[in-house]
C-alpha cells in the first residue's frame, strides 16, 4: 500500500484504508471545530448550503494558535473528535470523506463512516507544532468572526496521520485495546506477548 495518500480523498481511497494504516496526507484539507460545526448545522436546517463542498473532502478538527513571524500557522493541533458526534453523521451523509482528530467516536459517528464508505485518521496530541510544519497554506474561508474556530482552507504536504476508524467498521481504539489486554483483562507486561 501507498502510505502517501492525496486528499481530497477518492471512494476508492477511502475504501483501501485499513485501521491501524499510518499514512502522509498530501492536498487540500479544511479545519472546523465545534463552533463552526454548529453553524454549518444550524445552515443546513435553515437553507441547506454550506460555505464548502462536502463531497470527498477531509475535516480536520483544529483550532490553530497564531502564527509567528515568517510561518503559515501557529501550533496545530488536533481536537477532541467525539465534541463534533453530534454533527459528523450530517456531514458524512452530505459526501465527507474523511475526519481528522483525536479520540473515540460515537456509534453514529462509526455508523455514518460505515455507511459514506469514508475514514477517521487521528493526528498525534500534544505535536501541534511539529504537525503545522506539514501546512504549507492557511486561508480562512468561512466565519471569520469564529476566529480560531473560523473554517480555514489547509493545503497539506506529507500530513502524518492514523487511520483509526475504517469504511469497514474497524476501529483501533477497540481492536487495539482488545489485542493489548490478556483475558483475563490485565495488561500483557511481556514485550510482545498477545493475550
């Protein structure tokens, strides 16, 4: 498998991802947090059109600081995915291809991945500002009035993310979990030893 992937992602993409894939994300991808994942639902009751194209593309659930003198973004970090469960399923239905955070999801959320045949990559927390060096581009495209949490058009090079979450139904937040602990319950302490 290419572990270099282009974003926005293709069906075929998507469905060639496994959980447990590390893969470099390479393209276009959009940020939005919990404010503007709001705003784009209550959009979407009242009118239905959103400021971007749903269709194959990748959200990555970031708010970024400043940035310094001399570079694209500040820190960049991911978010805690399961604030956006309540909105995600709408979107994934409207054609989003992928999402990009850290945490569980909820069985909506796994549900709606299953059934769009899209992927949840987790990005390392705490490597914000290793992870902005991989932003060559930052514009703001949408609720500039959100500020951090306004939605922001990202253009990508060799973006280091997991897929934790596939167009199957694996999730290496469970698998990973289940593979690590004996039987019993307890956690191997043998160096590679499964239970």
């Amino acid at each position: 498998m290419d572990r270099h992937i282009k974003v926005p992602l293709t069906g075929e993409t998507a469905s060639s991802l496994r959980a447990g894939d590390y893969v470099y994300l390479t393209g276009t991808i959009y940020t939005a947090r919990d404010a503007a994942h709001k705003r784009m639902y209550e959009t979407i009751e009242e009118n239905g059109k959103l400021p971007l194209d749903m269709q194959n593309n990748v959200i990555y659930y970031m708010g970024p600081s400043p940035a310094r003198e001399g570079k694209v973004i500040g820190s960049a970090g991911p978010t805690t995915a399961s604030r956006m469960d309540k909105y995600a399923p709408v979107l994934l239905d409207m054609g989003l291809k992928g999402m990009i955070g850290k945490g569980k999801r909820s069985q909506a959320v796994k549900d709606a991945v299953v059934r769009n045949g899209a992927v949840y990559f987790a990005a390392v927390g705490g490597a914000g500002a290793l992870l902005s060096r991989a932003i060559v581009a930052s514009e703001v495209i949408a609720y500039d009035d959100l500020g951090t949490e306004a939605i922001r058009k990202l253009e990508i090079k060799d973006f280091p993310v997991i897929v934790v979450m596939d167009s199957v139904g694996n999730d290496l937040y469970e698998t990973a979990a289940r593979e690590y602990c004996r039987e019993d319950g307890k956690p191997d302490t043998v160096k590679g030893e499964r239970g």
